[in-house]
C-alpha cells in the first residue's frame, strides 16, 4: 500500500514515524516546512512530494494530518487526482465527515481518526470512525491495522467523537498538569526538583501500569492505599469537600461542548 500524509508536523510525523518500521509499505509526505519534511525522509525512508496533487495521484489512502483551517486550499488541488478506489484518511480536529464528503465531492471513501499525543511513542489513543457506506471490507481492516502500530484503536460512531475528543484527546494535558501540580508540591514541601520530577513521573507510569494489568475496579485500588485516620483518607476527603470530582467532570464537559462548537 501506498500512503500520502498531507502534513508531517508532530502528529503525522509520529504516525509516519512508527509506520516507517512496517513492511511493504511506501509513504509519501508534503510539507510547507521543506527542510524538516527532508530531515524526516531520512529518518524514515518517506518520499518527499512538491504537491498536493502529487501526492494525491501516489497514494493509496491520503491521510490529512493538517490544521482544520488549512485544508480550503487543499481541495481544489486534490479534487482532480481523486478516485473512488482511493481513500481519504482525516485526522483534521473538528471536520465532520458530511464537511470532508461535501468537500471532495464524495469521490471516494473517508474515514475519520484521531489519535492522542502519545503516539509519540507508540503509546496513543486512536479513534476511527467507519461511518461511511462506501468503504470497502478491505480498508477498514487496513486502516486499523495501520494504527494500531502506534497504539490501541477503537472504531467509533462519529457521534461519540466529541466524547473521545473531550477524555481522551484532551486527556494527555491533563493528566501532565497534574504530573507538574504533584512535582510543584514536592518541591514546596521540600524536596529537589529533579528528584521530585523522576518520583512522580514513576508514580504516574506505576500507577497506570496497576490500573492497567489488575483485574480489580480502580475503586478497589485507590482503597489499597487508605488507612483509617491516615494521610490518603485526609487528602482525599479535602477533595470531596471541594468538589474536586465535580470540577475535574466540569472540565471535561467544557472540552466537550467546545469540541462540538468546533464541529
């Protein structure tokens, strides 16, 4: 398979990154930053193109991986190298699927995706929409396969994109503020930035890793960790008195609706 990533900034050029490992693949990529889009050629083995068009006419699956506000100028050069048996691949935030249909004249099929930023390291989060009639039993499978080389996928209705946007897309930020909350603590209390920074950030991978492999609810292990009339209990109940649930869930419903704005 042959695929085009219009856009090699941190995302895209994550994904290529981990696609530059796969077998019997060919990648493409067009950037307006040259120079960095030939550093990643070299890193990778992409080919770079000169075109939109180009790399349209190249490409298997063309994978938009560009800002929402950069793809008008995209079309009228990718409309003419379209087919219907190639597909259109968007990690573009906020572009329904009936925006990118209407778009490119439903030429041929699209599918929705977006990735969290721990694809970096082959770690991420991906969404997948597969709401499109017309893609064939073939890409679906390619296209989820093409992900999961960077981390676990999940196919989702577009509906429920806003959902994954909102937890999960936005989610690496938050749980870094809190990482840098904890490490500004130890610091106040004492103890060496540095020293501090490497304890939380083994805390956090620790307490992931528990989550992660333990069959026990995460209730259960959080009451792991409380002794009556302890220092857990004591801090935890500060939270509960301050509505720290609460504010965290309000939160994420402010990165919801505003999801859906951009929608």
């Amino acid at each position: 398979m042959k695929i085009g990533f219009i856009g090699t900034g941190n995302m895209g050029g994550a994904i290529i990154r981990a696609l530059s490992e796969v077998d019997d693949i060919t990648l493409y990529g067009l950037n307006k930053t040259r120079g960095k889009l030939e550093e990643l050629a070299q890193e990778t083995g992409l080919i770079p193109c000169r075109s939109v068009q180009e790399i349209t006419e190249k490409s298997d699956f063309i994978v938009l991986a560009v800002k929402p506000q950069q793809v008008h100028g995209i079309w009228p050069e990718m409309i003419p190298a379209l087919t219907k048996e190639k597909c259109l691949v968007s990690i573009a935030a906020g572009l329904t699927l009936s925006t990118l249909k209407e778009s490119t004249q439903s030429i041929c099929p699209i599918i929705r995706a977006m990735p969290n930023t721990p694809v970096l390291i082959k770690e991420g989060v991906t969404a997948i929409c597969l709401d499109d009639a017309t893609i064939s039993e073939k890409q679906k499978k390619f296209i989820q396969d093409l992900f999961r080389n960077s981390g676990d996928v999940h196919v989702l209705a577009e509906d429920q994109f806003d959902v994954f946007t909102a937890v999960i897309g936005s989610g690496p930020a938050f749980i870094f503020y809190l990482i840098e909350t904890m490490i500004e603590s130890g610091v106040e209390l004492g103890l060496h930035r540095d020293i501090s920074s490497r304890m939380v950030k083994k805390l956090f991978s620790g307490a992931s890793l528990m989550a992660e492999h333990s069959e026990e609810h995460v209730s259960m292990l959080k009451e792991m960790s409380i002794a009556p009339a302890g220092t857990t209990i004591a801090a935890l109940a500060h939270f509960d008195r301050t509505a720290v649930r609460g504010n965290i869930m309000d939160a994420i419903r402010m990165a919801y609706d505003r999801s859906m704005e951009l929608g």
